[in-house]
C-alpha cells in the first residue's frame, strides 16, 4: 500500500515543486527591467504625432550653394526651422527631418499651359 501511495504522489509533488520553481520566476521576471531602457517610459504613453504638410517652395541648387526655401525660410544643409532640419538639398527634392523622423520633399509640378494659336 506504502509503494501505491508513494506512486502516486511523486508526479504530484514533483509538479508541484515545478510550480514552485517557475512562479517566482515568473514574477521575478516580471520586476526585472531591461538596463538599456531610461528610466519612467512605463509611465509615460507617447502618442503619435501626424505629419503635418510642409511646403516645400524652391531649391536653389548649383555646384557652390544649395538652398531649400521651406515654409517661406531659406534654408541650407544642417539648418533648421520649428520642427523641420534639412538634411541634403537634391536638384528636384529635400531630405529632411520633421520631429525626428526622416521626410522627403518635392516640388509641386506646374500645371502645363498650353499655348494659344
């Protein structure tokens, strides 16, 4: 009868000090933080920010200068105005950076006109 008993119980007790073992560590994992991460981002949610339209006016482009006429200010590579840093100044488009994230802005086309006769 001892041996029954003693069958029986030591898958049971087995899982049972497996349990044990993973649910503190479980809730250990839980508290431990990634040391790479500053500090107060749980607290914090960080909402997206919509893209906002930026006119992009006029590219002055030669082999001596490069400037970019955005939001009605002339702008050279590695200036900035509000939110917006120009990054390169292409002939036909702009690389910049509005509130950290990487844009790029063109020209709008004209409209063609077609000429009377």
């Amino acid at each position: 009868m001892r041996k029954l008993v003693r069958a029986l119980l030591r898958p049971c007790a087995c899982l049972a000090a497996g349990i044990l073992i993973l649910v503190p560590g479980m809730a250990l994992a839980a508290v431990l933080q990634d040391p790479t991460r500053p500090p107060g981002l749980e607290s914090r949610l960080v909402a997206p920010v919509p893209e906002q339209p930026v006119s992009l006016d006029s590219i002055l482009y030669s082999k001596d200068r490069r400037v970019a006429i955005i939001e009605g200010e002339a702008l050279r590579e590695g200036q900035g105005v509000d939110r917006i840093r120009v990054i390169r100044i292409y002939e036909n488009r702009v690389l910049v950076t509005d509130n950290g994230r990487e844009r790029v802005l063109y020209l709008e086309r004209l409209p063609q006109v077609r000429g009377t006769q």
